[in-house]
C-alpha cells in the first residue's frame, strides 16, 4: 500500500505541480495527514521541493506547495548511431539539462573501440549535469539492433555489423564511477523514439510509430504502453516486402521496405550514394532546392512507406501514424505518396488524412527516449528508488 500511495502522490505532482498538500490529498483521495507523511518521504529522497505557501484560495493559512525536484535524481540516456554517438541527461520533469552530440562512424566499428568513445562523451554529459546538482540515477542506451534475451546484450545490429555484444556489461566499466553501480540498460531505438514520443510528443496512447536512420524500424503503443511481441521483436518494419519479386535485401529475402525507403536505397535512388557528411540533412537540402531525382526517391520511398504501412493499420486500426526520426525531417516530401498509398489500400475503415503526424522530436527522440525512461520508472515506483537509495 505504502508503495502504491508514494507512486500516487508523486505521479499526482509530477502530472500537475506546483500543488499544495491539500491540492494533492484532493487528488488522490488520501487524507492529509498520509500526503503529508508521504510528501516528507519523497523530499527526504530528493524527488520533490517545498516551494512555500501556495495560493490556493482555501479558507485558513496556505499550505506549502510541491513540485518535482529540478536537482538530485535524473535519467542518463545514450545512443549509438550508425554515423553518431549521443548522450542526455533530463531532469525529473523530462526536461533536457545535457545534450552532446558527435560524429562517429559505427559501421563496422570494433565494439570496444565504439563503446570507449561512447563512455567518454557519458562522462561529459556526466560532469556537466553534476555541475547543474544532478545525478543520473541510471543508464539506458539506445541501439540500432535487435535485444537479446539476456540482459543487456545486442542480439543483431546488422547496420552496425554486431552480433551478440554484451553492451551493457561492456559499457559499464568504462563509464563514470558513480554510475557503474547504477542500472545499465539497453533498448531498440525504434522503441525509445516511440516512448519519447508518448511521453514528450503530442500523439495519441495508441500510435504506430516509424522511423529510420540507416534501416527502418517501427514501434507499436498500445494503451499507453510499449508492446514488444512475444521475443520482444516487435516492430521490424524494414523488412515487410513491399515487391516480394524486388531486389535482395541484406536479411535474405526479396523487397524488402528497406531497399525502396532506407536510407542508402534513397540515396542510391537520388544519385548521391558516395556523398559524405549527415545524409538526411543533404537530403532535405536538395529537396527544398528542386532536386528532381531527390524528390523522385523521396516519393517513391513515400509509396513503399505507405504500401507497408498500409498492412499495419488494416491489421491494428491504430488512432494514429507517427513518422519520427530521419522521416520526420523528410515528411514534406514523403507524405504526398504516402498518404495516397494509405488512402487506396486502408480498407478497415475510411483512412482519415489528420491520422497522419510528423514528430517534432526528429532524430532526437531515442536518445531522448532513452534518459527518460530512467525518470519515468523513479516516478512510476519512488519505493523503488528509495529503497537504493538505502543500500548504497
């Protein structure tokens, strides 16, 4: 009980604060005096600040009003991309206090040699949140792969050329010492956009979301929640055949999402398979300057997208379709095609345009994704948290 009322109270906060006790015991239906006790648990843990007398227009002396804590606990997000490494560092509330990005070409990297460089920006994002009175209460790093059943280890990321690397356990040690005693996960990309998108964009509890960097990936929410199929696969978009008689793809079979709309059959397709520097930047550049075999790949990626996309919503009747990462930079041009495929082959029900959305997280939404799950899971189970706290 004691469990479910802290994660009550502080949800309640965290959903509405600044709130005075009584504002709270309103709420929740707890009395004052257990919101009280549990508001004192929570600002001896570091989770929540007295903010002084709230104006609540009661009748009688104002109570103190609460708040989620702008310092102490926070969640510590990195990702390795395919040609980036990034980390994140967010505050209780979801806001980004820390954000590094660098360039680093992943394709084919050595593992350590990948992983060494990712706790060296880890260690920057580090320091600079310690400045700011936070402390990242755990890690969670978003992979371009498939997640092995045990814990922490990369089953498949074919973009990156890894199989079965045991991140986690390799990562720790090369991260700041106060975090190789803290919980270290790792996540699918295309999941931790998704739930970025939940939790910081303005979509509906029940969406699909896809999204690309160098393969395509998609994401299924459900109730508000992450569903991840039974091996926790779910998702694996880029590898529905669009043209089953198509070109071969890298995973063995036949026309695959990912040889009309993935990145490099784009590239190829607008004649800029050799050019360097952030593809998808180029991209959107020559297409907002009238490149014409840009926006002839750009379509055709957008009709193989809606051809794909088009089974997904018969077989789910999702409320919505958020294109997210690299799409969402490119949507201007995606979306005619795709919405004509959507329109012509939805059949379940008369596919509505507005359904539709573009993210405004772009390609930041797995590394955001990725610190904020860490906060979301101190605010879903405080008891948690404070029990570590304990045993440190």
């Amino acid at each position: 009980m004691r469990r479910q009322n802290l994660a009550l109270v502080l949800g309640t906060v965290a959903g509405g604060g600044p709130l005075s006790r009584a504002d709270v015991a309103d709420r929740t239906g707890l009395t004052r005096a257990a919101v009280g006790n549990l508001v004192g648990q929570l600002r001896e843990a570091g989770l929540i600040n007295e903010l002084g007398p709230a104006a609540s227009g009661r009748v009688g002396r104002p109570g103190s009003s609460v708040a989620l804590a702008d310092r102490g606990p926070a969640g510590l997000g990195l990702e390795i991309g395919v040609e980036h490494l990034g980390a994140c560092v967010v505050d209780l509330s979801g806001t980004v206090r820390t954000w590094i990005q660098v360039e680093a070409d992943n394709r084919g990297r050595p593992p350590a040699e990948a992983l060494a460089e990712l706790g060296a920006v880890a260690d920057a994002a580090y320091r600079h949140a310690e400045a700011q009175g936070l402390r990242p209460a755990g890690t969670v790093v978003a992979i371009p792969g498939l997640i092995g059943d045990a814990p922490g280890t990369v089953l498949h990321a074919p973009n990156l050329g890894w199989h079965s690397v045991p991140v986690a356990r390799d990562l720790r040690p090369v991260l700041p010492v106060p975090l190789r005693d803290a919980p270290v996960e790792i996540d699918n990309e295309a999941n931790l956009g998704a739930l970025a998108e939940l939790w910081h964009g303005a979509s509906a509890a029940d969406f699909v979301h896809v999204s690309a960097e160098a393969g395509i990936g998609a994401a299924l929410v459900i109730g508000g929640r992450l569903h991840r199929g039974a091996a926790g696969f779910a998702g694996e978009l880029g590898h529905v055949p669009v043209h089953p008689d198509g070109p071969a793809c890298t995973c063995g079979a036949h026309g695959c999402l990912e040889q009309y709309a993935g990145q490099a059959a784009v590239l190829r397709a607008a004649g800029l398979a050799e050019a360097p520097g952030d593809h998808i930047g180029l991209l959107a550049q020559r297409a907002l300057d009238g490149d014409a075999p840009v926006h002839e790949a750009l379509d055709r990626a957008g009709r193989a997208l809606g051809t794909a996309l088009s089974g997904t919503v018969n077989l789910i009747d999702p409320a919505a379709v958020v294109l997210g990462g690299a799409y969402a930079e490119l949507g201007p041009w995606l979306l005619p095609g795709l919405r004509a495929e959507l329109a012509a082959r939805v059949t379940v029900r008369p596919w509505a345009p507005e359904a539709l959305l573009v993210s405004e997280l772009g390609r930041r939404g797995p590394l955001l994704g990725a610190a904020t799950a860490t906060v979301r899971r101190i605010i879903e189970d405080p008891a948690a948290h404070l029990k570590l706290l304990s045993e440190v």
